[in-house]
C-alpha cells in the first residue's frame, strides 16, 4: 500500500472532522486524482478478496448484514458511511488503515452505486458479486432500466469467483449468461413473490415465478405478535428474528445469506450473525426526542417507496407521518417518480388518524402529490427541522412518529435528531 496515499487521506479526514464535516468521500476524491493506482494497490492485499454489492435498492442494509454475518469469522472492511462511489471505498481503506501504511483486514465488503461499480469493478475485479434488483431510480442520471441492467450485467462479467443473482428479477437473473462466475440464486416462496413486484409487476404486468433454485429462500414475514421471519437454507426452514423492520429488509437478508453461504460457512453461523444486524444508517432507525418514538426510512424511487410504507403496518398507532422531499443531486432532480408511489398506506387505518406533514425543498409538490391520492396534510413545512418539531409536539408522550426521507434530507435530518433527541 501506498504509505503517502494513506497519510494524506488521514489528513485530509483529520482536517474535514475537525471543521465538523463528515468526510465519506473527499478524502478518497484527494487519494483518487494523486495516487490514481492506491485502489487496486491497496484491495489486492486482502486475503480472502473483495465482495461488491449493487442494484437499485437495498445496497447499504444488505452490505450490513453481510458484512455482520461475515464479520462471525472474518475480519471485514466496509464503506459503511454510505459513500457508495469508488471514492467512498478509497476513504474507506485510508480511513481504516494504520499509520504505518497496512489494512489489517481479510474481506472487503463494498456497496456500489450501479454506475460507479463499473468503475470499480475496472480497477478492482471482486472475487464475488450480489446483484439485487433493477428498478426505475433516478432517470436523469441512469435512464432507462435496461440501461442500468446493463450496469449490473458488467460487474457480473467482471466477478472472477462467485455471483449471486435475485431470481424474482428477471433482469437480474439473466446476467447469469454475462458471467464466467459460479452463480447462484435467492428469491422469495412463490406465495409471497405478489409482495415484492419487479419493475414490470410494479407497472401492471403478470407476476412471474422463477423454479431457478435459490440457496437462500425467504418463507414467511413476520405476522401479528409474531417478529421472526423465516428462511429456507439447504432445505430446512429456520425462524430469524429481524431487528431491520419491514418486509424489503427481510427480502435483503435472503440475498445476504446467499451470499454468505459462499464463503462456506454453515447454517448455524450465518443465521447468528443476520440475528446481530441493526438497522443501517437511516433506514429504519430509530430516535428517542422529547420520549417520543421517531423512525427514520429513507425513500428514492416508486418501489422502495412503497415497499417502505408497509412498515406502517407495524408500527402499533403511527401517531404522526412526515414525507421530507428534497431535490438535490443525490435524490434525483426530477421527482416526477412520486406520482408512480400509490400512497394507500397513509390513509389505511392504521394510520388514519395521525398527524401528517410534508417538509423539505419539495414539500409543497408531496402535498399536492398526497391530495390526488385523497389524503390531507395537517403542515406543508419546508425547514426539516420545524417540521419534525411540529410533528413530535402533535402526538402524545409515548407516541411514535415515522419520517419518510429522500436521501439528503435524510442526511440533514439524521443530524437533527441526534442533537435535539438521542438514537435508540
């Protein structure tokens, strides 16, 4: 490894913290433009290689609970900031490498934005590959789903060892012609598959159910008093007791068992290791303000928008919901993709009678996008801040509050809440 690439990336971190900035991507952005080589340099010392981790949703949950499983018996290195550019993994390795120049690490276990991996994966070709879902995200920067298909399809003809691919994708499953990898699969029973449509089922087309076998199959979500999922591995069913709620999530920890199970570890460690996994950063978290219960789920594209608003379903009494839209670059410019979300969910019930609000650069559109769908905000409110102040204050001691976020309001709003209230 590259003794000065390391020091200046330290310092550069160094200088970003102590200006209170939190410094995911600069530094690996400084490495990156003088040592242009560090990346492949670098990774090429672990042992046991580099695991890459892309698809349209579930990246940064599922790169946790592998890199939890994997960390049973391994030492791992992530980007688990949720820098998912090359850069973001260069920060990554200098942040976690010593001084003295040396990454004491067996695996990398790296999320990638779909375009960025192909970058990566020309520099550095993994040793294995977890190829999620192709879903409509972001049209000014990807464009068309196949085009991002075709995204995936180089990582996996880049992959030396081993893909694992979601067969209920059928994009995704046919990558399998694109690799010279060992593949294998995971997927969802086919009484479930209604409940995680693909981009076409998502649109109005038949639900399609694949027989490819899957080494991981997800068997039943959690129902009533009942918090355990359950998992086919190897032919038997196993109960797992998910602490990543929502039934996405579950879906994720299929293909991260799959893709554990490659590395040769056996059932027992494996389905320990999932047990141990906390929610990722902003997806699912939890906060504690004022001794109310606040969620924080980050929301991007139509399908892991409604995906995410079945969470409410278990959320006993959803006292207040805030739907925080912003239109930075990272969320995505256009946010016409909201009129594809069917928001049935708010007015379901179960959350009938709460307080809801819309905040962020775009709160004014997400109230008029929720009004088509018959459902009225009590606050249209801009500044995240206020809005969450105002939501908290509408429910009852005890009561919990769930947000809604696209991607950098999450990021502003996870610093909010860790100031006015504390993580649970």
């Amino acid at each position: 490894m590259n003794l000065l690439a390391v020091w200046l990336g330290k310092s550069v971190l160094l200088a970003l913290r102590a200006l209170g900035r939190r410094g995911n991507a600069l530094p690996g952005l400084v490495v990156e433009k003088v040592f242009p080589s560090f990346l492949p340099r670098a990774l090429a010392r672990l042992d046991d290689g580099v695991v890459v981790i892309t698809g349209t949703n579930g990246k940064t949950t599922t790169t946790k609970m592998i890199a939890t499983i994997l960390g049973e018996r391994y030492r791992v290195l992530t980007n688990d900031s949720g820098s998912n550019f090359v850069r973001g993994a260069i920060t990554a390795c200098v942040e976690h490498a010593t001084w003295g120049g040396r990454l004491p690490f067996d695996v990398g276990i790296f999320e990638l934005d779909e375009a960025w991996a192909v970058r990566f994966v020309a520099l550095v070709p993994p040793q294995r590959a977890l190829l999620l879902n192709v879903m409509r995200d972001q049209l000014d920067r990807f464009g068309e789903i196949d085009t991002t298909a075709g995204l995936l399809g180089t990582v996996a003809a880049a992959t030396t060892g081993h893909v694992v691919l979601n067969r209920d994708d059928e994009r995704v499953a046919a990558l399998a012609e694109r690799t010279g990898a060992q593949v294998s699969y995971y997927g969802v029973a086919p009484q479930l598959r209604e409940l995680f449509p693909n981009d076409e089922e998502l649109y109005g087309g038949p639900v399609s159910r694949s027989t490819k076998p899957a080494s991981a199959e997800l068997r039943s979500l959690p129902a009533g008093e009942q918090p355990h999922i359950t998992l086919r591995v190897a032919g038997s069913d196993h109960e797992v007791l998910l602490r990543a709620d929502g039934p996405h999530n579950a879906q994720n920890a299929a293909g991260a068992v799959a893709l554990a199970l490659t590395f040769g570890l056996d059932t027992a460690t494996v389905l320990a290791g999932l047990a141990k996994v906390s929610p990722a950063f902003g997806r699912g978290q939890s906060f504690d303000v004022d001794g109310r219960r606040l969620v924080l789920q980050l929301v991007k594209n139509p399908a892991g928008f409604r995906q995410t608003l079945r969470t409410l379903d278990g959320v006993t009494g959803a006292d207040a919901i805030v739907v925080a839209i912003n239109d930075d670059y990272a969320d995505g410019r256009d946010v016409s993709w909201l009129w594809d979300v069917d928001f049935a969910a708010l007015a379901a019930p179960a959350s009938s009678g709460a307080h809801r609000s819309t905040a962020g650069t775009r709160a004014a559109d997400m109230a008029v996008r929720l009004r088509y769908d018959g459902i009225d905000v009590d606050e249209v409110e801009p500044d995240l801040e206020k809005a969450v102040r105002v939501a908290v204050s509408a429910v009852p001691a005890g009561g919990h509050v769930v947000v809604f976020s696209t991607y950098t309001a999450m990021w502003a709003l996870h610093a909010i809440l860790l100031r006015i209230g504390q993580a649970v």
